[in-house]
C-alpha cells in the first residue's frame, strides 16, 4: 500500500501521522460560518496546530476532513478549537436532514434578498437619471437614510457578526472587507445627512453592495449544489424496499433489514437492494451506473449482482453477499466523498495567496485612501474608490477555483465507472506520459483457455493436467483457473499435495507422492534442475501460446498451452492512448515470442517480457527517474510492487473487490478504454482549474488597480465580486457535458 501513502501526501491529511499511530481516527466535521477561502485557511491552520492533528478543510464542499491521535486530542476539542476560530462544527447529519437544513437556509437567503433588492431598488432607481445627465431629481437624504439603514443593519448582520467571529480568532476574511468597505459608506452618508449638509451621499453603494453580494452568495450555492450531486445521486440508487424470502414466503422487508445469506427476488424493472450472487434464474442487468458500460450484463446462476443497477427482464433470485455499508455502491459513495474532500497539489498556491489576501486587500485600501487624500482629492473622492478596493476583492473565487472542479469531475467520473481516490491522482494523472500496461486481464480477456496438453513421452494427459490442477487448487491467478476448469470439464483425478509454495510471478510446487513436483515455465524449471525440451515451449510461444511445463521427480511430465484472447477494444485504446501523447509499454511475465505476438495485435511498439513483479517495479522506477510521469495499469493485486511505484496506479476489472479499496484509480469496467477515459477526464479538469484560477487571478489583478485609480464605482465592484464566484463555479460545471468513449468491446461474460 506504499503507492497510496505517496499520492495522500499531497491530499489526503494523515499518511504520516497515521503511520506513526497505527490506532489513529478519522473524522469529517461539517463546517458552518464559512464565506470565502480565507475562513477555510484559517480553519485549517487552527487544526492543525493541535498536536497529533492534520486537517483539510474544503472551502466548496463545507467539510474538514480530520485525522488525529485519540491519546492526544478528542472530537470535543477538535469542535471547540472550530468554534474558537469564530465557527460552527459538527459531525454530518444523515443525507435527507442535510437537504432540508440547506433547503431551509437556503428559502432564509432568499427572504433576506428580496427584502434587501425592495428597500435598495429606489436608490439605485434614482442613479438612473443621474446617467442620463438629470442631476435635480434626488431622493432626499433622510429617506434614503431610512432605506438603506435596514439593509446595512438588518440584512447585512451576517457580515459583522462573521467579521466578529473572524477576527476574535485572530484572522481576516471576506466579511471584514465587506463589513468595513458598506459601513464606511454608510457612515460618511450618515455623517453628511445629520449635519444637514446637501452634499453628495453613497447610500446607494451601502445597500447595492450588500444586496449584490446575497444575490452572488444564493447563485453561487445553488451552482455548488448542482456540483456536489453526485453522491446524491448514488445514494438515491439504492431502493428503499425489498423482496425478501423469509419463513418460505415473499415479503417485502426495508433493505436495510437485509442480512447476509438471505435470499432475495428481483423482479423485471426492479433496482438491485444489495450485493449478491444469482442462485436461480437467467436475465440482463443494466449496470450502466456502477460501470459507465451501457450494454445490459447477462446474468446467470453463480453470476454477481450489484447494488443500484437494474434488472431489464426476467427474474433472479439471490443470496445476499455484501449489505449495508459492505456494497460496492457504499464503497463508490465513500470513493467520491473522499476524492471531493481532499485537495490537489495545484491548490497549493490558492490557498497561500488565501492565507494573505484579506490583509494586503486591507492594506492597499488604506494606501488608497490616503493616496487619494495626498494627490489633493475631496474626501469622499478618496473613500468612495477606498470602498471599491475593499468590495471588489474576492478571495471567493480562489476558493473554490479547484475544489469546485475536482467535485464535478469525481462525480462525472463515478457515474462512469473512473473511481478517483483523491485529487491528487485525479491530477497526476492526467500528466501521464508513459503507461505500464499488464498483459494478462489488462490487454486480454483475463480469461486464458488451455489449447494443448503435451505429455512427455510416456505419460498421459491425464496425469499431466490432474498433477498440474492439483498444484493450482490454491491459486486465483487466471491461469491456474483455466488448468483446474480444464481439469473438471474431463472429469480428471487429482492427486494430493503436500508442501506447497508459491513463487509469485515464476511458478508453484508441492510434494506429490513424496516426490517434488514443478509447474511454471521453462526458466522456473532450469532453475530447478529440471531438463526441459524447450523445443516444445518454443513452438508454442511462436503459436501465441503460454507455456507451463510440469516436473515431477526431477523429471519432465509435460507441457500445457493456453490462449488469451485480446480484448476486442484494445487496440483501439492503445491507439487512443498514444494519440494523447501516452508512450504504452506492455510489461509481462510472458515469453519474447507470446509477448510481440500481442504487442504487435494490440499496436504496442515498448515490449518488456520475461519480467517477474519485481522487474516491472525495477523499470518503472527507472522510467521515473527519467523524468516521465508514469501510470501502471494491473489487477491490483498481482502487480502490486509495479503499482507501488507508478505516480498513478489503476486497477481494471477488479473495482469490486480488493482493487476499490487500494488503487488511485479504479476502473469499473473490464476494458482498457477506461484508462483513456480516466486520463481524459483528468486533463478536462485540470483545464477547468487552470481556466479557474486564471479567472479568478485576473479578476483581482485587474480589479484591483482599477477600483484603486478611482475607475470603478463601488456598485459596479460590488457587482463584479458578487458574479465572480458564480462565474468561477458556472465554469466548473461544464464539466458535466463530459462522456466517456462508448466501449467497443464484445459482450462481457455473466460471470462479469
């Protein structure tokens, strides 16, 4: 699992602390009182200077996610250090109650802008004719005093007390800028108006600013809302009900009653409740949301059935293997919480500028106030364009430059069968330019068959294919399948082994009638003494066969052929791969022959055969230290030292097992195409972060400098920070229209 420590250092909090603290816990708090990118910075900070603490705290999805040492800080004092910073935390309610309480705060906002845009309308109303050149027509000051006092002390209560909790816990954020640039307005206006004086009064940029910005605050959380549905969606998959045989009867039972071994019926058109295995009956399942594949799955008895996909005809009958929180779809929901809470390396950056912005935007206020003053400007000339510096920075948009597009796009992804881990992969691995690929499961079928049974001379087939499968009974390699199937269908007796011992990636032996028995390759049996007629093996490489040879008693037995089938889309993704710039290099344990038979099928050019596990970790060690980014794409299982040290590890065709819980990417679908898939969506969003960020850094940059030479009314800044963010955030969901490549490959067996 060395390969996930390395990419969580960049996203996830605790790889280190968690090594040093086997016992060490996780927690994801909800954060509440957030407004822009410096509040999540401050929160961060604060955590993290707990000792045995390292936090993440995602300004988009409102969540610190947080890991500690339990004989050093508790979950109480994780909350009260939050809410000492000026913030509320707490542990996530249930998905439904989480709806409602957005739903409600959500109606609150909207009440308070509607009462706000009805006392700000006849001040800004009257800025109309002041446009047109008509300068005699004015609301008199004491009335637009009694309309914009509401907006500035009622409506805008959210910004001082934000401000309040900000900066008691020693920070700065956009409620302060907010708070100071109205209620300087406000107070000049007041000023001019209780004196009496006719002179010229910024009511109108009070209350406009305030309103401007609850009308950006409700467009931004909706298009949030829009961009975290994903595990909405997912979570909305699972049925609530279920029909269940209990006591001989059919009952329908809430699926959360569902235990582990009781039989369950689906009927045509019914969602699957919960994970199991098909006992009775045939049908196709649509499993297009668990694995972006849209032809429909033929199920039979001993086939698996997953949680969330749709049984299209026929009836099935299953027993239940994984409830609850045990189901792939669980585990999916877990994937995408986890990859949405953490944060990419490319964030890195917005998050110091975060860290610094409020105080240089205040500070730069104050140059220009007494900037303006110096050159001889009247003091409302010089508060006015302070005023603007102050409303038209927005750390907002820095925020949620990145998270907001890691959100689309890990979701995008689920609901293609692409499983990111973190941000991180999802990063590195669209800067892939070099990808180690399996051959056996990866570029073929998974599936070898065996083709030729060779005894030696004097022996049988019998004895040669019995010895063999007697020696794979352990083993869930493909290949020791394919011999004990082979082995079953001729009906073949085994004889007993003793003493076995497996030699990943060479071979395996065991004492047989006191005698040691071998079965591997050629090389695995000169290694052992055995002397082997490699003339056999030869012609059977040169055939595209896989040759393993059988010893027993030092002496030869015979030799066993099989064939795996390319998959039907792997040349076009080979092709695919390197028209994206990718570099393909198959790294098998095959023979030279075997192995350039598939390359040259398969369209790959970089051949590595021969290698055993720790040779394929060797090489792509040696290609990193050649400056590529490399991605290894394996079982998960087989090829763990090779994705160990790849930059990004993808597992295919194992995203419901072991693999989900491992790889920095997994792949739902059996098929190579899902890697290019993978590796488009990250290079789409790393675009989006990248156009992101440079909207977000040109907005201020620009923004800035101009509201500071007097160019930009405070209205009109106000304005632009309320649309930034939503402009930043509309720009990550675009992400939606992504579509994986429709899958070219042929039917996938029941057995999936």
């Amino acid at each position: 699992m060395g390969y996930m420590l390395r990419t969580m250092d960049t996203s996830a909090p605790l790889s280190g602390l968690a090594h040093r603290h086997p016992e060490a816990s996780a927690v994801e708090l909800a954060i509440s009182g957030m407004t822009c990118a410096a509040c999540a910075t401050r929160i961060e900070k604060v955590l993290n200077r707990l000792p045995e603490v390292r936090a993440v705290v995602n300004f988009a999805t409102e969540r610190a996610s947080i890991e500690y040492a339990p004989d050093a800080v508790d979950l109480d004092k994780l909350i009260e250090t939050v809410r000492k910073a000026g913030y509320e935390a707490h542990e996530p309610l249930q998905s439904q109650k989480e709806d409602e309480l957005a739903a409600a705060s959500a109606r609150t906002d909207l009440r308070h802008f509607i009462i706000a845009a009805v006392f700000t309308a006849p001040l800004v109303a009257q800025m109309l004719p002041m446009a047109l050149g008509m300068h005699d027509w004015m609301l008199p000051n004491w009335l637009q005093f009694a309309l914009a006092t509401p907006v500035q002390f009622w409506i805008g209560a959210r910004f001082y007390a934000g401000s309040w909790h900000a900066l008691r816990g020693g920070a700065a954020n956009m409620d302060v800028l907010i708070a100071l640039g109205t209620s300087a307005a406000w107070a000049y206006s007041t000023a001019v108006t209780l004196q009496g004086g006719e002179g010229h009064v910024y009511f109108e940029a009070s209350a406009a600013i305030i309103t401007l910005v609850l009308m950006g605050k409700l467009l931004e959380n909706r298009a949030r809302r829009r961009a975290s549905t994903a595990i909405r969606e997912l979570i909305k998959l699972q049925p609530s009900l279920a029909q269940v045989e209990r006591d001989g009867t059919l009952v329908q039972a809430p699926v959360a009653s569902i235990r582990r071994g009781e039989i369950f019926v689906i009927r045509a058109g019914d969602s699957v409740p919960v994970d199991g295995e098909v006992v009775e009956g045939e049908s196709s399942v649509d499993e297009s949301m668990l694995t972006g594949e849209s032809r429909a799955v033929e199920k039979q008895p001993g086939a698996r059935v997953f949680t969330g996909t749709m049984n299209a005809d026929g009836r099935l009958r299953c027993r239940a293997t994984s409830v609850g929180s045990q189901t792939a779809l669980a585990a999916i929901i877990r994937l995408v919480e986890q990859a949405q809470g953490s944060k990419a390396p490319i964030q890195r950056l917005a998050d110091r500028i975060s860290s610094i912005f409020v105080p240089v935007v205040l500070a730069l206020a104050l140059a220009t106030w007494f900037g303006w003053m110096w050159a001889g400007a009247p003091l409302a000339d010089a508060l006015v364009n302070a005023v603007a510096v102050l409303v038209i920075a927005c750390p907002c948009a820095l925020g949620l430059a990145t998270p907001t597009a890691i959100m689309v796009g890990t979701g995008r992804g689920a609901h293609a069968g692409v499983l990111v881990r973190n941000a991180a992969a999802l990063e590195l691995a669209g800067r892939i330019d070099w990808l180690a690929v399996d051959k056996t499961g990866t570029l073929t079928e998974g599936r070898p068959t065996v083709t030729d049974i060779l005894p030696a001379e004097g022996g049988t087939e019998a004895a040669l294919l019995g010895m063999a499968a007697a020696l794979e009974q352990g083993s869930s390699h493909p290949i020791g399948l394919a011999i004990r199937s082979a082995a079953q269908s001729r009906a073949f007796a085994l004889p007993t082994i003793e003493g076995f011992r497996s030699d990943a990636g060479r071979g395996v032996q065991a004492m047989i009638d006191s005698k040691p028995a071998l079965l591997g390759s050629a090389t695995y049996l000169s290694e052992h003494g055995v002397t082997a007629d490699m003339h056999v093996a030869q012609t059977l490489e040169q055939n595209a066969r896989t040759a393993v040879g059988l010893a027993h008693g030092g002496r030869l037995i015979g030799w066993i052929g099989l064939s795996d089938q390319l998959r039907a889309s792997t040349p076009a993704a080979i092709a695919r791969l390197h028209a994206m710039g990718i570099e393909v290099a198959m790294l098998t344990g095959d023979s030279e022959q075997t192995a350039q038979e598939a390359a040259r099928k398969a369209g790959i050019k970089v051949i590595r055969s021969r290698m055993m596990p720790a040779d394929k970790a060797r090489e792509i060690e040696r290609q990193r230290a050649n400056g590529r980014k490399v991605g290894m794409v394996g079982d998960g299982v087989n090829d763990a030292p090779a994705l160990a040290v790849a930059d990004v590890s993808f597992a295919i065709g194992a995203g419901t097992d072991v693999a989900i819980q491992t790889a920095d990417v997994t792949l739902m679908r059996s098929d190579l195409v899902a890697v290019a898939d993978a590796i488009d969506l990250s290079r789409a969003t790393l675009a989006k972060v990248r156009q992101n960020l440079f909207f977000a850094f040109f907005y201020n940059v620009l923004g800035i400098p101009l509201a500071a030479l007097g160019m930009l009314n405070p209205v009109v800044a106000g304005a632009a920070m309320a649309m930034s963010s939503v402009s930043v955030v509309s720009n990550s969901l675009l992400l939606r229209r992504w579509r994986p490549q429709p899958s070219q490959s042929s039917p996938r067996s029941s057995t999936h």
